[in-house]
C-alpha cells in the first residue's frame, strides 16, 4: 500500500481498464471538453465548465463562476453551450455530481434530477448525482 503511486502502475491500471471497459461497452470515443468564461477587456480566466464526452454522454466534471457572476444568466449559458456541444458530438444525454451547499436547484430549473444521493459525503452534507435527457431535433 502506498499513498504515492508511480505513474507508470497508475497509467497500467488505467489502460487496461479502458481496453476491458471498450471490450464490453464498444468504443468510448472519449474527448475531453473545456469552455472558458473571460474578462473581454483583459482575456483572463474567471471561470469555466470542463468535461469530456464518453459513450453517450457528456460527463461535467467541474463548473466554476465567480460569485459577481453567478445569477445572472452565466452558468445556464455555460450549461447550455455544453449541451449543444455534447448534441454535435452525438451523445443523448449528460451527467454530474453536486454537493448539497453547491447547484443542485440550478441544475433542477436547468431540466436535470437526481438520480442516485450519497449522503455523509462530506459529513453532515450529500452529494447529488444528476442527469438530463439531450433533445435530438
């Protein structure tokens, strides 16, 4: 047991269970996805959405916005132009997680519900998992 693993074992672990996954599942067709929110005077970063598509689905890993620019139309267009993203690249639906004291109202009003909790994660919190059908036109 140790709590500083080499890469090599890790990288290992990880090829191999993405062959038998991929043996199993089919291709995942895994491509990373990353939209950035910028201050148009200055081009810096002050947030972000990053996932990445695999299989069918877009799986949103981490959203983040500053607080100046939360409720104000910010995250559902972030949310949306993954969407559209994840459509484009023929997934049918998309996923997440969020704790309690995050997003889970403005993931609800967005179209998503829960569909597993884990509870006492951190203690005395939940985290939500979540997904959402995609429309196809």
């Amino acid at each position: 047991m140790t709590d500083k693993p080499d890469a090599a074992s890790v990288q290992m672990l990880v090829r191999e269970l993405i062959q038998f996954n991929e043996q199993q599942g089919g291709p995942r067709n895994m491509q990373p996805l990353l939209l950035l929110v910028t201050n148009p005077e200055t081009g810096e970063t002050l947030g972000e959405l990053y996932g990445a598509t695999v299989y069918d689905r877009l799986k949103v890993e981490l959203i983040y916005l500053p607080e100046q620019l939360r409720g104000k139309g910010m995250g559902s267009r972030l949310m949306k132009q993954a969407e559209e993203e994840a459509l484009r690249r023929g997934c049918r639906g998309v996923f997440l997680d969020t704790f309690d004291f995050q997003a889970r109202g403005f993931y609800e009003k967005l179209g998503y519900s829960v569909y597993g909790v884990l509870t006492d994660f951190p203690p005395g919190h939940s985290v939500f998992s979540m997904q959402k059908t995609l429309k196809i036109d």
